[in-house]
C-alpha cells in the first residue's frame, strides 16, 4: 500500500481519537497540525525529493496537507478562502498542474494578496515536489507583502525541508519563533516543525 495512504489513514485515525476526547475547537486545530508534522517529518526522513526528477503518472503521490496550518496563520474566514481551497483540492486529487493555475489566476487577479502568493508557492513546490525558481519568487513576494508576518518564511521553510534544505528550514523556523509572542496561536506549530526536523530518521527494517 502506497505510504501516503498509510499515514493519511493513521492520521485520520488520530484525529478521531482526539475527537472521541473531546478535544475541540483551537486545541484540536493544533492537535492536528502537530500530527501533520509528524507525517511530513516521517516522509522528508525515508523519502527524499530530488529536484528534477521525472515523475510518472502513477507515482505521484497526493500534496501534502496545509490547510490546518494556513488556518493557523490566517484564520478560517477570509476572503482567499474560495481561491485556496479549490487548488487544495486539486492537489490532494493529484492535479497539480491546475492546483498551480486557480492560484495564478488568483495573484492575477489580487496581486497584493500575500496569503494567494504563499498559496502560490506551496502549490508549485506540490508540483515540483522541491522548491523552484516560481516557488522561491512567491514566497518572497509574500514576505515584501506582509514584512514581519510569520507566514511567508514559516512555508518558505517547509518548501526548503520538503526539498532536503533542513538546515536552512531550521534556520528560519528558529528565527520566526525567537521573535514570537509568547501567546501566540501559531506558536506550537513553529515549535512543533522545528521538532519534527530534529527527531531522529526512523528506523529501518532490517533482514531475517
């Protein structure tokens, strides 16, 4: 069975049982991230990407959810929802390609929305599946939108650790949570990804 699948089932597993504990609302939004991380960080250890590899049609795997943590940053209820959520859809479909173009269209459209550029960005590293040239310029686009806004480096940095780049992720997760309030709502999620870098690469099986 295709790994992905093993741990979108696992995590699916989790949250219900978080659910079953009656943990609601904001705990149970960053709950759940903390185990997306932990997924991510399972995948970046035993499935490295490497730029510019071809991809066959059947191999490619579904994009990695961001939602929850998008939420984390930005809230449930905004405008770009509508734009996001139709190329997220997309992407856990395994249509990338035209996960990328909604949000073109987008950030044709709303050029001065940072939250459709970051959307931008993850949406082309899903196609990739590394960081490009298009991706790195959307990020950045984003943090000049919205200077000092955790969000832009915090996804710049998953595109960099999803590409192999750990080192420089960490580097600037490290950097966004030596400035982060305290009470902060996306707090646990920056700390929770810096874990998740650090843990050590899971065991691998050994032979009878």
């Amino acid at each position: 069975m295709n790994g992905w699948i093993i741990l979108a089932l696992l995590f699916a597993v989790a949250v219900a049982g978080l659910w079953l504990l009656r943990v609601r609302g904001a705990l149970l939004q960053l709950s759940a991230a903390a185990l997306l991380f932990g997924c991510a960080g399972y995948a970046l250890q035993g499935h490295p990407f490497v730029a510019g590899s071809p991809r066959e049609a059947a191999s490619v795997e579904p994009a990695l959810p961001l939602r929850d943590i998008r939420h984390a940053f930005f809230g449930h209820f905004t405008g770009e929802e509508s734009w996001l959520s139709m190329s997220e859809a997309l992407a856990s479909a395994g249509d990338t390609e035209d996960a990328v173009g909604v949000l073109q269209n987008a950030v044709g459209k709303y050029p001065g929305n940072p939250q459709l550029w970051i959307g931008l960005g993850n949406a082309l590293v899903d196609h990739a599946r590394t960081m490009t040239p298009a991706s790195e310029y959307a990020y950045r686009r984003a943090a000049e939108l919205a200077p000092g806004h955790p969000a832009p480096p915090f996804f710049a940095g998953l595109a960099l650790a999803r590409s192999g780049n750990r080192d420089t992720a960490l580097a600037m997760w490290k950097e966004i949570l030596a400035s982060a309030p305290a009470d902060a709502d996306w707090r646990p999620l920056v700390e929770d990804a810096i874990a998740a870098l650090n843990a050590p690469p899971p065991r691998q099986p050994t032979g009878s």
